[in-house]
C-alpha cells in the first residue's frame, strides 16, 4: 500500500477516477483510477500548514472543492468569509484514504538470452518516466471553469516523474516456460507477438511545492510490476480481459533495488556537484555575479558551478587530430535573453587545445568510426564580465576546463575521453572598450563601473 512522504512525515493519499495529460509518451493508456482531485487533495494535506494558513489557498480550495456554494458566496462579503473559514477548517482535518495509483503501457520483450535465463525487456527508461496529470476542469482548449481557480500556489496540473524507471530489467524464466510463452503467442499479429501489458503500481514520495507555471511536481517509485498478455484489461473498454503472464514479485524488486539506488544516489551527487546546463538562466546568474556583484548560489540552494556546453566537432582521421568548433578564435555563444539583450560567451583559453586537438591515434579512429553517433562537450568556468553597450553585447568570458567526447550507444554514453586544458580557470581583465562616439557616449552621471568590467574573482 502506497504511503506518501513529506521529509519525516509520513501521510496517505488516494488515487482515483481517470484524467490524464501526457508530456512524455511514457504510457501508451492511464488505469482509471487516477484523477486530478484525489491528487490535488493529497497535495494540500502534504501542504496543510500552508494552505490552511493562507487566505488565498484557502479560498482557492472552496473553489475547487466546494464549488457550487463557492459560486453563490463569491461575490458576497459576508458569506464568503464563512465559507474559507470552513475550506481551512476541512484542510486541518483532511485525511485521505491510501490506496495504490496504478499506470499501464506497452513494451516489446527481446528473444530469450539461453546464459542469462530471461527474456531482454525494458520497458521504462529516462526518457519515458514523466508524465502529467492536469486539472479536468480545464477545458480541451485551456479555458477554466468556475471550479478551477487560477491562485498563486493552487496546482493545476502535476508532473508525476518516476525515479526508480530502470527497476525492471529482463523477464526472468525457466527455458520451457519461455518457450511456452513465444508459442502461446504464434497465433497473434506478427505485430503483437512480442508486445506485453506493463502494469505498474507506484507510490509517492513527495510534492513539490507549485511552480509560477501552477505545476507541482511528484516524485513516485514503482512498487510493484505485472505483464498482462496486451489485450484490453478488465474496466478498459470491451474485449476479452487481459491475462496476467508475469509478476515480478519481492524477491526480484529487492535485488534490483541497490543497483538502482545507486545509480539514483550518483545522479543526485551529479546534479549537486556536477556542471550546470549551458542555459539562460545560469547564463544571466553568471552574468550577474559579474555585472551585479551576484552570488554564486543558484535557486535550489547549491553553488553555482562550471557550465557545460556541447558543440560540433570534426575527427580528420589518419591519426591528425580532432578540431571543435567552439575553441576556434573569435568564436562565441551568443544568447539573446529578455531584459538584458544579447550575452556573447566568448572562451579565452581556446589556444591552448590548438586548431587541431591531438589525441591518440585510437581514440581518433574510435572517434571518427562514431563521428555521427559521438559528442564534443566543453566544460567552462565563468572568469570574468563586460556590461552590455551600444557598442557591443554584453560579454561573459570562460575558461575552457576540458573537452569531454563521448561515444554512444541507444543515447547513452559507451565510451568517454577527455582532453584537458593547459591552464586553471583564473580572473580575466577585458580588453579595451571602443573609445565611445558622441553619440554612444554615457549619460553625465553615469558611475565608471557601470561602464566597464567587473572583476568577481578580485572580491
């Protein structure tokens, strides 16, 4: 039975009715008994203290749950003061029932590994984990209904990601139980021969708080797996019910179970201590801590770090060496971001990796046997800031720290190599301004630092 947890708290949470959005194609049908309201109750228990407390939320949970009464006492300034009385009261007293939230879709099993003793099967990975559930009361067009509010904090659509996605690998089986199996299935499509029902049962973990775009994020684990025979299970429509072929049962969750966890615990350790994304917003926060004098903590509490970026790279083969695009002289990223214009990130130290980067003459054949099928990542440490001009964009300088190339396999990494600068990232003084024309020059009063550069390692 799925338990939700909130830090040390541990609080049930229903599941039920249908309703579903899908940002990923992670299931190719939802079993009928998730919906948006028994979410959406769970949430504000997971958040009771909050959304008691708030006048606002409060409100937004008559409107959403007491609906019809809202609707008479909104406009009335002495009914509708009695009526959130009444939705913190029934918040400080929510306690929903616990009961399991059920996912079904397909996948396709491999033919049987006679060594291993399975079947190859897959059926999740990290690019099918995600998917939404929003607010039935949205209409197909976006527009809301009276019983949908639009309040700061109030969700209206969940993103449910599944951290435990890999916890299925292969189907275990006896060589003539397997065989058994493929011939059970002769009969049907060549199309469906090989494809199952996925079944999962998952359990919650926590609720994110809302987001400005009314979204709450839930992180759920899959707890349980059955494979039905991919016909219509029972409550789906009409046709023959599904026959359930395999169920996966404790002792197989617990021994997959490490070897996910510690997978799950490395990615978190990365995104807390590995290199950002080469995007906008860690862009302008580094822009900032230069320009603005900003710190170098990003939103979630951790330090802001170096960046990653991936960029095109060319393998000349016959032993020459690899060129990347980016560490050429005078190339540069350029970003157009709102409310600042365009930030052209320009690398300092490219000349330290030469025109052309030697590498080992295996690694080089390696590289250009995959050049369609491999990446070139640069990881950058932010050195130094210009302010933007009417003469010039706004400039944030980068030390070039490594160049990683990776070789893949089905989108994952196989095979990695790294070719590391010369140098340590260090402060970079800006060359020389443009003198200023009449017309770019700066307005009387304008302080010199707002004009030049500052220098964030110097502080």
């Amino acid at each position: 039975m799925p338990m939700l947890v909130r830090g040390r708290k541990v609080v049930s949470g229903l599941i039920t009715g249908a309703a579903m959005l899908m940002s990923q194609q992670a299931f190719a049908e939802i079993a009928p008994n998730i919906s948006f309201e028994a979410l959406a109750k769970t949430y504000v228990q997971n958040h009771r203290e909050e959304m008691a407390g708030s006048t606002a939320l409060a409100t937004a949970y008559a409107n959403r749950f007491l609906c019809q009464e809202y609707q008479k006492s909104s406009s009335n300034e002495f009914a509708l003061p009695k009526l959130v009385a009444r939705a913190q009261e029934e918040i400080k007293a929510l306690s929903v029932a616990s009961a399991p939230l059920n996912a079904r879709t397909y996948a396709n099993f491999g033919s049987y590994d006679m060594a291993a003793g399975k079947f190859p099967f897959k059926p999740m990975d990290d690019k099918n984990n995600v998917f939404e559930l929003t607010d039935d009361a949205i209409g197909n067009v976006g527009q809301l209904s009276p019983c949908a509010p639009r309040v700061t904090g109030w969700p209206r659509k969940f993103r449910i990601v599944i951290d435990n996605f890999d916890i299925v690998d292969g189907i275990p089986m006896a060589q003539e139980k397997a065989q058994a199996l493929v011939e059970s299935r002769a009969k049907l499509y060549v199309q469906d021969q090989r494809k199952l029902g996925v079944n999962y049962t998952l359990a919650f973990r926590d609720f994110s708080p809302v987001d400005d775009n009314y979204v709450s994020t839930v992180k759920a684990s899959i707890v349980g797996v059955t494979l039905d025979d991919g016909t219509v299970p029972p409550g789906w429509g009409k046709g023959k019910p599904a026959a359930i072929v395999y169920t996966y049962d404790d002792a197989y969750l617990a021994g997959r179970k490490a070897e996910v966890d510690k997978r799950i615990a490395d990615e978190e350790h990365e995104r807390i201590t590995g290199p950002i994304a080469f995007s906008k917003p860690n862009i302008i926060q580094w822009y900032n801590v230069f320009i603005n004098n900003a710190p170098r903590t990003m939103a979630d509490g951790t330090a802001l770090r170096p960046m990653v970026v991936q960029t095109e790279f060319a393998s000349h083969g016959n032993g020459e060496g690899v060129s990347v695009s980016a560490l050429k002289p005078n190339s540069a990223f350029n970003n157009y971001i709102d409310g600042v214009g365009t930030v052209s990130t320009s690398i300092v130290n490219g000349e330290e990796f030469g025109r052309v980067i030697n590498i080992s003459p295996e690694v080089n054949a390696k590289l250009a046997k995959n050049i369609f099928n491999a990446r070139a990542r640069i990881i950058m440490t932010p050195v130094g800031g210009r302010l933007k001009t009417n003469q010039a964009p706004g400039q944030l300088y980068v030390h070039a720290d490594k160049v990683i190339f990776d070789i893949l396999d089905g989108g994952k990494v196989k095979e990695q190599f790294e070719v590391a600068a010369k140098s340590e990232p260090a402060p970079y003084t800006p060359p020389a301004e443009p003198a200023p024309t009449a017309s770019s020059a700066p307005a009387a009063g304008t302080s010199a630092s707002m004009r030049g550069s500052v220098d964030y390692f110097s502080r």
